[in-house]
C-alpha cells in the first residue's frame, strides 16, 4: 500500500480490534487494523461465541422436537439429524457477521491489512503477509488486541478428531457415542451441551471440587443439578495426567486431585476445555519495552502500557469475554482521540449459554462474604412464575444482592430461560447505582420472564407476592 502512515495502528480484529477499528474511525482517526486470518471477527465470530450459539441453538431445537414436541400436542413424527446441513448453516451464519464487519470498515473507512502483525519499535508495526511479504506501517498510537488461545493441558497432547479443543468441538463430521469434556468453566459446559442433545454420553471432568468457577456457588450447584439431571455425568476434583489415542478412541487417566488411585476414562473423544490464555508471544513487546506476567497478560495503567502503547481485550486484566473486549476497544480509543473513556469490570455480565442459561453480574455471595460486606438477599423460583410455567421452563431461579444500609444492589445472578437477555436491566440498574427498591418498584410486563428478576428484589425486603 502507498499509505503507511496512521494514526493507529491496531493489531487484532476481533471483537476488540474491530470495535477499535470502528470507533477511530467515527472519531475520525486515520486507522488501520492488522488480521492474520482470512476473515475479520477474531476467535469470537469465526470459531467461539458464534458458531458455538448457531449449534447451541440448532441442538436445543432439535431436543425440543424430540422431548417436548409430544407434551405440547405435536406430532412431528421422529427428528433426525442432518449434521452436515447443520454444520453448514453454521458456517453460513458465522460468513454474513463476518461479511457484516467487512462493510462497517468500509463505512468507518478503517483499512484492513491482512497479515501477522508484530511491532518492530515505537510508532511501527511490522506486517508479514500469507505470501511472504513485509510492510511497515507506522502510528501514533499502537492498540494490542490480539485475543487468546485455547490453554493446553500438560501430558495431554491434541490428536484430530480425537483429542480436541474448542475449535475442534465445533466441526466434529460426526455425533461421538462417548464425549469426555476436561474442565466445567463456560466453555466445556456449553459445548458437552450442544453434543449432549444431538445424542452423546457426556463426562465432565473438572480438577476444582465444583464447576464454573466464578459463578456464584449457590448458583453452580443448582446449575450442576440440572445440568446432571439432563444426562451430563461430573468427575469433579479430579486431574487428568494422561491422554492415549487407540483406533476406537481416547483413553484418559485421571487421579483424584487431592491424591489417590488413578483410573481409566475411554471416549470417542476428548475435549479439552481449561481455559484460555493470553496470545501474546512474539509480538514485539521487547522492542517497545512492555513485559507479560507469567501468564502472558500485559498489565498497564488504564489501557495504556508505554508511550503509545495500549492494550485491550484477553490480552490485559479482567475477564476474557468478547463484550469485555468491545468496552475496552471503546474506551481505549476515545482516550486516544482526547475523550474520556472508561470500564467497570465488575458491571461486566457472565453468560452460560445452555438451557437454562445461566447470568449474572456483580458480587456473587462468596464474595460479599470474603469481603465482610453486609447484605440482603431476594430469590424467586421460576417454578412461580407464569411465563416460564406456561412455557414449561422452571428450572432456575433469580437472585438479588443489595447492600444492607443503603440497599444498592450489588449482584444479580440468574438461572432460567432468557437469563441472559435478563440480566442487562441488571447491568443498567447497577451502573446508574440503583436500589433493589428501584427493580421491584418498576412495572415488568405480564406475563414475562423478567417478572422473576423484580420479584427476586422485592424479596430483598421480603415483599415477594407470587411465591
């Protein structure tokens, strides 16, 4: 390209890169963003949250015909599933989004420079095309959104189609009898789920003694509960040491964490499902002097992490999830162009993805109590309230946590249908400050779901009227 010179440079066009990108843009910023795969959207679009939701939805709907069809009054003979076709509109779904960014680029006038990306020296970013060649583009300012990678299990090394991770879960050719998914965070959970209903015996194991870390525990034991109910099996504090792939499948070893006898898991596959880390190797972080913690994170002060230098998204503190990212990108952009800009992590909401869904924003009650921080607690059960009863969806409940003296709410956590579209108006209450007065005193349409949230914080007060 004739033009190498830019305001910023961001390298990474995932949900925080191309947000980035977007928003300088607007602004008016001269910006480029630097992408090594061949479609903008990052992890999120092409191979995590999207086309995880496209077969999470596809494989709840298939059960639903199977399970539910026939209570409701409809005979729709017996679903089968075609796996390819559903694979298909899948990888339809996941190229109209990322088609869809391409344009907002072209709208924002951000340029996309295909190619890895590294920094070579303040101002500089050095861009390594897929045939080989190099160009230099230099910035003003340079924003790392370079996002994060499947964390490896040590001992446990991946086989195609046999021992897999994320990436691998989403492209399976076919339906495994016996699926063994090693860690119960978010992504485990959600994917032994799609392949749960579409007929696999799914085995969670997970070294903590409980699953989804960070979620409240109240809230994972219920989830645990129901999750079991639907057919998943938990090996809960249990590591896995070892992993031999046979013809037939895998064969996994695991120890009790604590220390004890090892037994033998075997599985048509195995999908590894631990976390994620940072992708921050080779970089050229040294040429501009940033460092990582050992986990690989880079740690700045308020996004900025050297004369311009700024950081985003999975690669800095706070939790790894793509509408995370998209605050950062904002944030972290408008303080380049002058602005202000910033991001409260604890107003960040969790979502699990699975049916029930699971979300919640804020303080769970572990943490209140580690704190030492006086609270009040409402809950309301699913199973009283009209929607989700007519709708034979009961299973769950929401929560309330406000603040004992001045009754701002603190945490909401729900476990139910729709809970993560619910869970915004807790996202909004909190940000402006709000009171659990505030929720239960605000009219919610009837009959809805969201009735459950603002009976949850009438109980804070115990005032609760339909249970």
């Amino acid at each position: 390209m004739a033009e190498t010179s830019y305001d910023v440079v961001i390298i990474g066009g995932g949900p925080g890169g191309y947000n980035a990108a977007i928003r300088a843009g607007q602004l008016g910023l001269k910006v480029a963003c630097v992408e090594m795969r061949e479609t903008l959207g990052g992890t999120c679009l092409n191979v995590g949250c999207m086309p995880s939701k496209a077969l999470l939805h596809a494989s709840e709907l298939f059960e639903t015909a199977v399970k539910e069809f026939p209570n409701i009054g409809i005979n729709a003979g017996t679903p089968t599933i075609d796996l390819a076709k559903m694979m298909g509109q899948k990888q339809d779904s996941v190229t109209a989004l990322t088609k869809g960014i391409e344009f907002l680029f072209k709208k924002n006038k951000a340029d996309w420079i295909k190619g890895k990306g590294k920094i070579s020296g303040p101002g500089k970013v050095e861009v390594t095309a897929a045939d080989g060649t190099v160009t230099t583009l230099t910035a003003k300012d340079i924003v790392i959104a370079t996002g994060s990678e499947p964390t490896p299990l040590p001992g446990v090394d991946f086989v195609p189609g046999k021992v897999i991770d994320s990436t691998g879960a989403l492209s399976l050719s076919a339906v495994p009898k016996k699926l063994i998914v090693v860690g119960a965070g978010i992504i485990g959970l959600e994917l032994g789920s799609v392949w749960r209903r579409l007929g696999a015996e799914v085995t969670v194991v997970e070294y903590l003694p409980r699953i989804t870390p960070g979620m409240d525990t109240d809230l994972a034991t219920a989830f645990q509960r129901a999750l079991t109910k639907q057919g998943m099996t938990f090996k809960l504090g249990s590591k896995v040491t070892a992993a031999k792939t046979t013809k037939t499948g895998v064969e996994l070893t695991v120890e009790p964490a604590a220390g004890g006898a090892a037994e033998t898991l075997t599985g048509d596959v195995v999908l590894v499902a631990i976390g994620r880390r940072p992708y921050t190797a080779g970089l050229g972080l040294e040429t501009v002097g940033v460092e990582t913690d050992k986990r690989g994170v880079i740690v700045g002060d308020h996004f900025k992490v050297a004369s311009g230098v700024w950081v985003i998204g999975d690669v800095t503190t706070g939790p790894m999830l793509a509408h995370k990212a998209e605050e950062d990108a904002v944030a972290a952009i408008e303080l380049i162009a002058g602005k202000a800009g910033h991001v409260d992590y604890n107003l960040v909401p969790s979502v699990v993805y699975t049916f029930p869904e699971v979300a919640w924003v804020g303080k769970t009650e572990d943490q209140l109590k580690a704190e030492g921080v006086a609270y009040k607690s409402g809950k309301f059960p699913f199973t009283a309230n009209s929607r989700a009863k007519i709708n034979h969806e009961t299973e769950g409940y929401a929560k309330v946590l406000a603040d004992a003296t001045t009754d701002r709410i603190l945490g909401v956590h729900i476990m139910g249908p729709q809970a993560g579209e619910m869970i915004g108006e807790a996202c909004v209450a909190m940000a402006f400050g709000g009171a659990s007065e505030d929720l239960a005193r605000t009219s919610h349409a009837h009959p809805t779901r969201s009735e459950a949230v603002k009976q949850a914080a009438m109980g804070v007060e115990g005032w609760t009227m339909q249970a």
